[in-house]
C-alpha cells in the first residue's frame, strides 16, 4: 500500500537528511512568471485580522524586476513581489513552505512602492506541526528611491526547533498593514542532498513479461527527503522516443509491493526498456530500468520423424524441435486420439524443457495395447503466458506381424524325385512390404533364394523350387514376410515359417528306406541293399 506523503512524514520515517546550502536570485525567471525553487513552495497568505483588507486577494505571487515593474532588488535584478489590490497597495503576505525541516533561512525583503516610512518586516517561523517558533520585526526604514531593503537572517541551529513555514508581511511600525507590496530577492536555505531510492524486485532483467498485464514490484520512496513524483515510461530503444505509462505522486516504503500494473495489451510484441524516475521536491531523481519482452509470440514446435502418415508400432520415437523466443517457455505434450474422432486426446509425452533436433520422446503403442489402425497425434508447445502452437500428423499403428505359412509341405518330407517341387502357402499383412522364400542345405553357407513378392498371397503357390542339382541331403525351407511399420523406432514386423525337408534324387539310395519308394523297412530295401552292396543300383 502506497502512503501519502502526510502520513509518510508522519510515519517518522526519514533518516537525518544530507542537506546542501542553496542560493536563489530569480534573475534567470521570467518577469510575470510564477516563482518556484526546488525544495520550498511560494504562497500568499492573507495578514493578521484587523489589517482593513479582507482575504483572499485576487491575483498571486509573480516575478517582477526593470526599472517600472518593481524596484531594484538586492541581487540587482529580479525578484518575488506580491500583486496589488489596487493601485499601490498589497494586503497580502509572502509564504515559503520548506520541504525540509531548515536550521537557518536568510534572504532580503523589500517594499516595491517609494515614500515608505515606518516601515518593518514581520517574520514569523513554525515547525512542521505548525507550532510557532519565532516572531520578529525587520525596520525598513524610508524608501524615497525604492532602493530600501533589508536582509532578514533567522538561525534556530543551536534550538531543538526547526523551520518549516516563514510568513512574510510588511506592516506599520504600529502593527497595522502598510498595504505596501512585498518584494523578497536572493532566497538562501538548506534542500537534499539525495535523490529518492527506487528498486525492482519484479519482473528481472532480460526476461519475458505478459502480453496483457504485467505487475512491477518493489518499493520507490525517499528516505530523507520530501518524495513528489514517479514516472513510468516506456521505449523500444533505451534512447527513446519513450511513452508514458502513469505517474503517481506518493511513494512506497520498504519492503515494497506492487508498483504499478502495466496494460501491455496495446504495445506491440517484442523488447522494451522500461523507465521509472523518481523524483523528490528538490528535483533530485533516480531513474531506474529494465529491459523485458512483451511476450505475444507463440512458441515453434517442429517434427522431423516419424513422418506424416507413416506406419509405425512398438515404441514410437518421436524427434523434432520445440522451443520459444529465448523466455518463458512453458513446455510441450505429445497426444494422439483416433482418425476423425472428436474426442479427448490421450496425452503420451510431457515435457517442461525446450528440445532442439533431439528425441522429443516416445509413445509405447503395446503398453496399453493401442488397436491398429489410423491415428491423429497432436504435439503442443506452450509458454508461460498461454501462447501457444499445435501441429497435428496423421499415423498409421500396426502392431500386428505378418502372416507366414508353408502349407502343402511336410516336415521331414522327401522332396525332388518327381522334378520341381511347387511351393504353396500364404504371405499376407495389412501393411505388406514383401515376402522371400528361400532354402539352406547341409552344404550351403547360406539362405538361396527361390522366390519373393510384394503383394499378398493367401493359399496359392509362392514358388517353384527346383532340386535337381542339389545333393540328396537334408533341407531347410523358410518363408519370411516384411510389413512397413516401423517398429521401436528401427526395426519393422516381420514373421518366419520354417521347414526341415529331405533332398531326394531318382535312382538314389538314402536312409533305410533304400530303394526311396516311400515304404519302409521292407524285404525289398534288403535286398536293394545287397544289390548296392554288390555294384548294382538302387531301385526307383
């Protein structure tokens, strides 16, 4: 809460003021103009009742000097006379209000009209609470050249007493007003030394500020003088042009609080210097700055992988970039909801941090088993003031292997000795990306090829393996089948069939069915054997 200056100098809360001696001529005013002095305020005040003239007078204090306007004053020059109630008369007194208590006022008073005689000046004193310290007469003496003047010089150093207000009046030696026209030159008193202490405890330095309102705390006040007024201003560049903000006039107190609250709503996004001059009745200012950013820029958010409508399973990485202008970034979420569903999104991946070309996280598709199929996944990112930015890419979920079967093949089976063998079975998946049907025998170093595809086969011929060369031994079969998701972030669904088979050739001999009829033992494989055995051949 901000405390009026009253109530401030009531609080007792100013130290022992640093003061400096001033000195005012007014020569450098303008003749007409009001006079005013850093640290003191210049009034009229109406005489003591029974003066003949009643209050207020109109007109006010000004400045005169030249030879017709007022008399010569002490300094030679200008100086500040009361105005006239008529021709040749001034009912009215001169004034000063101190900002400061003072220990010693000097200055000289004058009269501004010729032929005064029994002349003086009464000069009263008063404390800040308005007691009365002193009261005391100045002789004028005749003024037949308007030259007349005399130097008023009160101390109260060496009392407990200080100044605050001094009337000025020009009155009869009879005490009765002398309806002359005050004049008062070179003004000397005591003012601060110290400009008021201003801190910003919010927003700091370089930072992002709300793009509507932002609060700026801390406390503004003047510790041993007389606060008067705090200017808040704004400027893209710290040479200006700066923009006011408000103005206020009372100060607020360690430790602080709320300063103003700036509407940032209609200046443009972006940096600013932000300027706040406090200033004391002496015009001694402090300025005060920071820089912030209007923060009305939404955050970039990018994705690199997986790309839009891309078929993918397992754990799903996700890769891209989520940042904002360098302040308040508030963070990014990765959610995804079914193709064309007006539902709620499931959120899969939070993050408070920016990213920059790295993982921006991963979605396990198995755990809770997503359903395959196509999806929506939306990524987000944030700042600390609600901007935001959305991107939405389409994904296709298959979890699902492929189907790989070999189907009028047996294990063990005895193949090659009616020619070709013709290969049937089913490769098959939504996302099919291709199939291989290949073999390996007991000699082999590897996996040969018989067949491949990239279409679907159900229940029909998948190749023709023909087994003439090969040695009669034992063989492997197997049907692979490739889908185009991508699974866990490298590798893609993929099933495998495999068949052990026996490689026969006609006219061969192998195991104990000896005669490779298919039948056996029999009395004929005996006999076979011993035909063999003897240089003959082996039956068909």
């Amino acid at each position: 809460m901000r405390l009026s200056i009253a109530a401030l100098l009531a609080a007792a809360v100013f130290a022992s003021p640093a003061l400096a001696q001033r000195t005012i001529t007014f020569d450098a005013a303008a003749i007409g103009s009001l006079p005013s002095a850093p640290g003191v305020t210049f009034q009229l005040f109406s005489p003591p009742a029974g003066t003949g003239f009643a209050w207020p007078v109109s007109g006010g204090l000004y400045i005169g000097g030249g030879v017709t306007a007022m008399p010569s004053t002490s300094s030679g020059g200008r100086g500040i006379q009361t105005p006239t109630a008529s021709a040749g008369f001034s009912p009215e007194g001169i004034r000063l209000l101190f900002a400061l208590d003072q220990p010693r006022v000097k200055f000289t008073v004058g009269v501004g009209e010729p032929n005064v005689s029994n002349c003086i000046y009464r000069i009263t004193g008063y404390t800040a609470s308005g007691t009365l310290i002193f009261s005391r007469d100045y002789p004028i003496g005749n003024s037949p050249t308007l030259n007349c003047n005399s130097l008023v010089d009160v101390d109260v150093s060496s009392t407990a007493n200080r100044i605050r207000r001094l009337d000025i009046v020009c009155l009869l030696t009879s005490g009765a007003n002398g309806e002359y026209r005050e004049v008062l030159d070179t003004l000397e008193y005591f003012g601060d030394l110290t400009p008021p202490v201003t801190s910003l405890s919010a927003p700091n330095d370089d930072t992002c500020i709300n793009p509507t309102v932002t609060t700026f705390t801390g406390f503004s006040y003047d510790p041993d003088g007389t606060y008067t007024q705090e200017t808040w201003e704004h400027a893209p560049e710290l040479e200006g042009p700066w923009t006011l903000i408000t103005q206020l006039t009372t100060p607020l107190l360690p430790p602080g609080g709320n300063l103003i609250n700036w509407t940032t709503a209609p200046v443009a996004p972006g940096w600013y210097f932000v300027r706040v001059t406090a200033r004391n009745i002496d015009n001694l200012e402090t300025q005060t700055y920071r820089r912030v950013f209007v923060d009305r820029v939404n955050p970039v958010i990018s994705v690199r992988e997986p790309a839009a409508g891309a078929i993918v399973g397992g754990n799903v990485c996700f890769d891209g970039s989520a940042s904002d202008t360098g302040c308040a970034f508030g963070g990014y979420d990765i959610a995804y909801r079914p193709a064309g569903s007006t539902g709620a999104f499931t959120t899969v991946v939070t993050s408070a941090s920016g990213v920059t070309n790295d993982p921006m996280g991963s979605w396990n598709t198995r755990s809770p088993l997503v359903a395959d199929g196509a999806y929506e996944v939306r990524f987000t990112a944030t700042d600390a003031f609600s901007n935001s930015s959305t991107n939405l890419r389409p994904l296709i979920i298959d979890n699902t292997p492929p189907v790989a079967t070999i189907s009028n093949i047996l294990a063990c089976e005895g193949l090659g000795t009616d020619g070709p063998v013709i290969i049937r079975g089913t490769a098959t998946d939504a996302n099919i990306s291709g199939w291989s049907l290949s073999y390996t025998t007991g000699s082999s170093t590897g996996w040969t090829t018989i067949a491949t595809g990239t279409s679907n086969i159900t229940s029909n011929v998948l190749g023709t393996w023909n087994t003439a060369s090969l040695p009669a031994c034992a063989a492997t079969l197997r049907l692979t089948v490739n889908d185009r998701s991508r699974v866990d972030c490298t590798t893609v669904n993929s099933t495998s069939h495999y068949i052990s088979v026996r490689i026969k050739q006609p006219g061969t001999c192998s195991d104990i069915d000896f005669n490779n009829n298919g039948v056996f033992p029999e009395d004929q494989d005996v006999l076979d054997f011993f035909n063999v055995l003897a240089g003959g051949s082996c039956s068909p």
